[in-house]
C-alpha cells in the first residue's frame, strides 16, 4: 500500500463526491468500506493472498499512519 500527497488529494476528491451523493456519515463509511473491499478483493486474487488476512493486515499497518497524518476534512 502506498501513501502520498498525491493519494491524498485523490482521496480528498472522492469523498466530496460521496457527501454529495449521501445522506449521512454511515453512508459515506459503507461506499468507504465497500471500495476498499474491491480493491483488497483485487490485490488478494493478483498476489494470490486470503483477502481477510491481507484487509487485517493492510488496516493494522493504515491505522499507525492515518493517526498522525490524517484529520478530519469536513463534516458530513
């Protein structure tokens, strides 16, 4: 997984998009999730990994970095 300014201004346009296009914040975290999922999903069956063990995994490791690197942008 990588992470950079770039990444982040990506991610930033995502989720301006997902407020307009949802009501509340559980709705924006189930379009959230759900596409992470997909591309957990993707990167499991290319490397031939078990996608739960890899989406564990993948978290564990994002959380030490969103902790120090990522606030919240705009309330929903």
């Amino acid at each position: 997984m990588k992470l950079s300014a770039k990444h982040s201004k990506i991610a930033n346009r995502l989720r301006q998009q997902i407020q307009r296009e949802t009501e509340t914040i559980d709705d924006g975290e189930g379009v959230a999730m759900i596409v992470l999922w997909s591309f957990l999903l993707d990167h499991a069956r290319v490397m031939n990994l078990d996608v739960e063990t890899l989406a564990r995994e993948q978290l564990d490791s994002f959380i030490g970095y969103a902790r120090v690197n990522i606030e919240m942008v705009k309330e929903h």
